[in-house]
C-alpha cells in the first residue's frame, strides 16, 4: 500500500516517518503518544480532518485512533491505559468497549511486554482455585503446570477452622460460588428472578421439603415446576412500587442477608 495516498498534500516529512513507524514497529515508547502524538499531527491536518478519542476527548487524525468492534475510537495513550488498568483490576478484565472483548495482539498498538503481561493475566484470572507464593513481599501468582508435588483442591484438610465453617455452611445451607468455592451471602438488594435463577432456588426449596425422599422422580419434578411458577410470579421485588418522596432526607443502610445469589 502507498502510505503517501493516505496523507494531504500538505503532509510534512516528519508526519510521513512517524506514521511508518507506528505501522512497521508497532512498539511506541508511551512518550510518543497523547500529546506528543497529537501535536505532530494536528500541525499538517486541518480541525475538520480530525476525529475525538472516546476517553480523553483530545482530537486525533483517523490514523491515530484505534477502533474496536463498535462505532468509539481511542487514542494510543488511552488504549493503553483501558489494559493496564485492567491488569490491576479483575472486574476491568479483559478490557471492553460497548460490552465487547478488545484483541489485545502484538502490533502497531500494544508492545511485546503489554502483550505479555495480558497472558499471564489472563492466565491468573482464568485458573478457578488460585496458588500464590505463601511469601508476603512476593504473593506471586503460581500457574498449575508449575505447581509440583501432592496438593489439593479447596480448603486444606488439616485447616479444623475452616472445615468446621464449611459443615456450618452445609447445615444451614448456606451457598457457595460456583467459581472460587467461598461462602456467599446477600448484602444489600432484591431477588431479581431469572428462568435460570428461579429454577435453582426452586430446587433448593423442593430439596428442603421433609418428603423429599418419598417422591419419585416426576413427583420431584412437578413440585420444582410449581416453585419455579410461584418464585417468578410472586418474588419480593419491591421496584414496582417504589415512589418519589420530595425533600431533604437521610438514607439509612441496612444489609440484608440471604441464601441466594
């Protein structure tokens, strides 16, 4: 492709060198974008030519700006800080836009090392039942390939406490993730009732049932349909009525503890 057909005619040389080598090197020193990257361009482009990045509402000619799956667009420095900051943060992993997944692939816009601390992110935050090093000032993520030697899943068996705590867990039946296993309850908020969800609790309520053990499969079967009919008609979800109350007024929080996710 000539890169020169993309360019004004007004292009300088220093425009064409920084656009070569964002596309043939891919691994630009951070310095090089925000600002710096802006500054170069916006002097041989016109104000029309330019278009906004979505995060830090600079203005960047269409070369400069990254364009996921969906119609937003973001400049290097902000692209790159959307990853890093979902390294940090598993609730941010992996990064998105509009709900869809970013490719985060060697290239033009991440470097080798981003790339590469994406993985074992990735890694990490993809292994159900986690092993970090048992050293505070290390606490380094260990992947199950390198984990040598007898080891267990879940809580330790010689762990009394925690074992103790599971049993309670049981005998009250009380949930746990199905993910990392932990014991989970309800802060705060109302049972929104889904086909999947009403279908679990109904039954866990059919399973708590004194006969339950005297009913054949479909007798089982025919008292699930029935909760699951009754949780999604008749559940506390009190959003219907909620009103407008006018004035000044003190909110009072009040957690609420449930079996239920």
């Amino acid at each position: 492709m000539d890169i020169s057909s993309l360019l004004p005619a007004d292009a300088t040389d220093e425009v064409l060198i920084y656009i070569l080598r964002s596309l043939n090197h891919g691994d630009l020193p951070d310095s090089m974008s925000g600002q710096t990257e802006s500054s170069i361009w916006a002097s041989s482009r016109n104000e029309s030519q330019t278009t906004e990045c979505i995060a830090c509402n600079n203005q960047f000619p269409p070369l400069a700006l990254f364009k996921p799956s969906c119609s937003h667009e973001y400049c290097r420095a902000c692209l790159v800080g959307l990853v890093r900051s979902s390294l940090q943060d598993e609730s941010l992993f992996p990064p998105k836009c509009c709900g869809q997944t970013i490719p985060i692939k060697q290239g033009r816009w991440f470097s080798p090392q981003l790339v590469g601390q994406f993985q074992a992110k990735q890694l990490e935050f993809d292994t159900p039942n986690r092993t970090y090093c048992s050293e505070p000032s290390c606490s380094t993520f260990i992947p199950p390939v390198f984990i040598a030697g007898s080891h267990h899943t879940g809580v330790c068996p010689s762990d009394t406490a925690s074992q103790q705590f599971l049993q309670l867990a049981v005998q009250n039946g009380w949930q746990q993730c199905y993910s990392c296993h932990r014991v989970v309850e309800l802060d705060t908020g109302c049972y929104h009732m889904r086909p999947s969800s009403a279908i679990f609790v109904a039954n866990a309520v059919v399973d708590r049932d004194d006969n339950v053990d005297r009913m054949d499969a479909a007798m089982r079967q025919a008292h699930v349909e029935e909760e699951r009919v009754n949780l999604m008609e008749n559940h506390e979800c009190p959003h219907r009525v909620w009103g407008l109350r006018a004035g000044d007024h003190q909110l009072s929080y009040h957690g609420l503890s449930a079996l239920w996710l």
